[in-house]
C-alpha cells in the first residue's frame, strides 16, 4: 500500500490584476533561433523549466515572441471561458499537412459543425458495442505470448492499438501491407509535424532535407491507403456498422447536413493518428509503470479477478473498477498524449494581470501543469492512490486536462479510456509483468509523445483466478 502523501498542496492563487503588468522572460535563448533548440532537443525538461518562471513567461521561437501559460485558472480561461478569442495555432496549422481541415485541426463554425456530427457516434451506447471487438483483438494477440517471454511492449500495443482502430472504423483488418505502410508512415508524419511546429523560421519546411522527403513520402502511403479504403467502403452492399459507416451516413442535427468524401477522409486520417499512437502510448506507459510497481499490479489483478469473475470487462464494470479507472487517470497524468499544445489571441486577450498581444504564438504544456509539486505532492512518483475518493478535493478543476478542456477537448475521452481498461484488464488477467531490463524507458517527443524501446518479460498467471476461458 502506498502511504499517504506527507501534505496536501493549497491551491494556487492567481495575482490580482495589475494593468500592464510586465510578462518575465525565459532568459538563456539564442540569436536568430531563441529558445527553439532547446524546445526541441529536451523539450519536456524545457517546458517544465518554463512553468517555473511563473504563470506566464515569454520566450523566443527565433525572433518571434512566444507566450508560455502555466496555471491552471489561466489555461482553463483560454480553453473555455474565453475559447472564442484565441484560434488553434500554429501547431495546428502544421497539422492541417496530414489531417487537413478534421476535428483536431479545424476552427470555428466548422469545428463545431464537425463535433456536432461525431460526437454522438462516440458515445457510451456505440461505445457498447465497439467493446466486444476490443476484447476479441486483445484475447487473439495476449495469447499468442509465451511464458517467460522478453516482449516489446511499446510495439505490441501500436500494433493492438491499430488492429483495434482499424476494425471499429473499417470492419476488417488494414492487411499486411496497408498495416505495414500505417506502421510506416505514422511516427514519420507525428515527428515532422512536432519539428515543424517548434521551427524557427518555416522556410526550413521547404529545404530539401531527408526529414522533408520522409514526410512527403510518409504523407502520400497514408493518403493512398485511407482513400482506398473509403473507396472500397462505399462499393460495400448498406447495412455495415462499423464508425466508417456511421461517418458516411451522419448528419449534423441542425443542418441536416452531412460530409463530403473529403470530409470523412480528414475525419478518418484524425481518428486513425488519436487511436493509434495515443492509446498505444499510454497503454505502454500503463504497462511498464505496473512492471515497476509489484505491489499495485497485484492490488489491481486482485479487483479484477473479484469484480468481474470469468467475465471480460464491459462498460458497465468500469464504475466499479476503482483501482483500475485510477491507474489510468495516473498514467496519463504522468504521461498525457500531448505534450504541449498552442493557441494564438485573435485580438489582444487579457489574462490574469497581463494582456497577449493578438497573433502572438502562445503554449501550454499539459505535461508540464501535471507535474506540477504545487497541484501534485511528490509530482513524479506514480500513485494511482492519489485519485483515490476524498483524495482530489484540493486539487483545482483544471490541474488535470490529459485529454484538453472545452469545446476542443478530445472528442474521443469516452472512447479511449473504454479501451485502456479493456485491454489492460485483458493483459493483466493473463499475465503478471516484469521488467525485462533495469534501464529505465525513456519518452520519444514527438507531436505525441510515445515510449522508446520499452521490453517487458510476462509471466503466465495459473488458472483458477477466475480468468476467461481463451477464445
């Protein structure tokens, strides 16, 4: 059992307003690239750095002024009380290379529009039935490993993660070398795109690096395969109920409206990157932070083998599996799928005591605000205890935004976290997990950040812990 943290942070407290109260800067950029490099080359120890300097810092990305904010009461202003004055930015804008005009990287009335049509068939009822195919997937690929197995964990569950993603929205596995160019092309796209939106200048965009060449290569097999299958879809006999299906069919409840094929295609490209790499991601990290923790991996085989019995996990057991719900809300506080996102004022915006000025780059880092020691005692220790009930009451509302906060939150929450809990529980009734080496992982940051080379050794559990029969 973990023991209790020795103290319980106060909240934090925003200055009163001081009309044009000065912003501090970052001090230690460079000429002509500012704080670029080092955003690049250790960008999370660069973030948190950041949020040391206050609640709202300036810094350099070449010779533009950057904005980094930090409080939580100040990024919940920009995310939600005040969303309509500050447009995406220009993270955003370099995403729209791979997803075009979809729900992450879309604005305004048509974001809205957008949301409004998929957020319904993203929901618990749909969500219902995507679980049965969940649970398939992981029993076919968790038995095929071995007892006493060294396994790559971080590749397994990219590639559980796309098996699943690939079914739900297209009814049928990608197949070896459509599955090959996605495995491919993804981790290409998500580091250019993370390289570009930290760029000094954008002209480095157009040099003709290797970098360049592998985006563009990476771009057109991502193209080639999504438009093949959509292709491939519509010349299917009606009556399909997988999401693609549901996309192509929908219509915004307002309008009547529904989505060009250009449309669905954005919309595709976006589902395939958030349900590949980001549950991949955080899977691995849940994984490997279980292996590094005997004592709460035992805790949590223990509930599940009494809550659910020889049951596999459905939507209707999660409420109460409460050591399982506070694992995950623990990896992704220690390890959300997006490290840092921006915005930029569409006019100048007062927040807090200071104004930033319109256009201006500005970035805030979910990783950085939940590691916090101000909001989270001992910020670095993973304690799934700490979301225990009565344990949360301290901490302000938007201390922990794993998945943003308003009307661009992730519109896939519900789903992803659905898919955590089935696919951990599969393995963890299964199997227990043990490191396969002392050195500890390390993050690759990316535009999400994923786990570097990650071996887990799995020890079959023996029967008669009320685990399903195999499939």
């Amino acid at each position: 059992m973990l023991k209790e943290p020795p103290h319980t942070p106060p909240p934090r407290q925003t200055a009163e307003p001081v009309p044009g109260a000065q912003i501090p800067s970052m001090p230690g950029g460079y000429p002509l690239l500012g704080h670029a490099l080092q955003l690049r080359t250790r960008p999370l120890e660069f973030v948190q750095e950041l949020r040391k300097q206050g609640d709202i810092v300036a810094f350099r990305l070449g010779t533009r002024d950057a904005y980094a904010v930090n409080h939580p009461d100040l990024i919940r202003q920009m995310l939600v009380t005040d969303a309509k004055s500050f447009r995406k930015g220009r993270m955003f804008e370099k995403g729209r290379l791979v997803a075009r005009n979809g729900l992450f990287t879309s604005e305004g009335d048509f974001h809205l529009r957008q949301r409004r049509i998929i957020q319904p068939l993203l929901r618990r009822a749909h969500i219902q039935q995507y679980t049965s195919t969940m649970h398939q997937i992981a029993h076919a690929q968790v038995e095929t490993w071995r007892e006493g197995q060294e396994i790559r964990m971080d590749r397994e569950l990219f590639d559980l993660a796309l098996a699943t993603v690939t079914r739900v929205l297209f009814s049928t596995r990608l197949g070896e070398g459509r599955s090959a160019a996605v495995c491919r092309s993804l981790p290409v796209l998500l580091e250019a795109l993370g390289r570009r939106a930290v760029a000094p200048i954008d002209l480095l965009d157009k040099l003709p690096t290797v970098m360049n060449y592998r985006f563009a290569r990476a771009l057109a097999q991502m193209h080639g395969v999504i438009e093949d299958i959509i292709a491939e879809h519509r010349s299917r006999p009606a009556g399909s109920e997988d999401l693609l299906a549901a996309l192509l069919a929908a219509r915004d409840e307002q309008s009547g409206e529904g989505m060009s094929d250009e449309q669905v295609y954005d919309e595709v490209v976006t589902m395939l990157i958030a349900g590949t790499e980001t549950t991949a991601g955080a899977l691995s990290w849940a994984c490997y932070l279980l292996s590094r923790h005997p004592q709460i991996q035992r805790r949590l085989q223990a509930e599940l083998d009494v809550q659910l019995g020889d049951r596999d996990v459905g939507l209707d057991d999660l409420g109460r599996l409460r050591l399982l719900q506070q694992v995950i809300a623990e990896t992704l506080r220690l390890h959300p799928s997006t490290w840092m996102l921006m915005r930029s004022p569409v006019t100048d915006v007062a927040l807090g005591e200071r104004v930033l000025p319109a256009g201006a780059i500005v970035l805030f880092s979910i990783y950085a605000l939940q590691r916090d020691p101000s909001l989270y005692p001992d910020p670095d220790v993973f304690d799934p205890d700490r979301w225990a009930p009565g344990r949360t009451a301290q901490l302000p509302k938007d201390a922990y935004i794993p998945f943003g906060a308003g009307i661009r939150g992730c519109a896939g929450e519900q789903f992803a976290r659905a898919e955590m809990a089935v696919i951990l529980s599969v393995i963890l009734r299964r199997f227990t997990l043990e490191p396969a080496t002392a050195r500890p992982a390390r993050p690759i940051v990316r535009l999400i950040p994923m786990p570097g080379a990650m071996p887990l050794t799995v020890r079959r559990r023996p029967h008669g812990h009320g685990i399903p029969a195999v499939r």
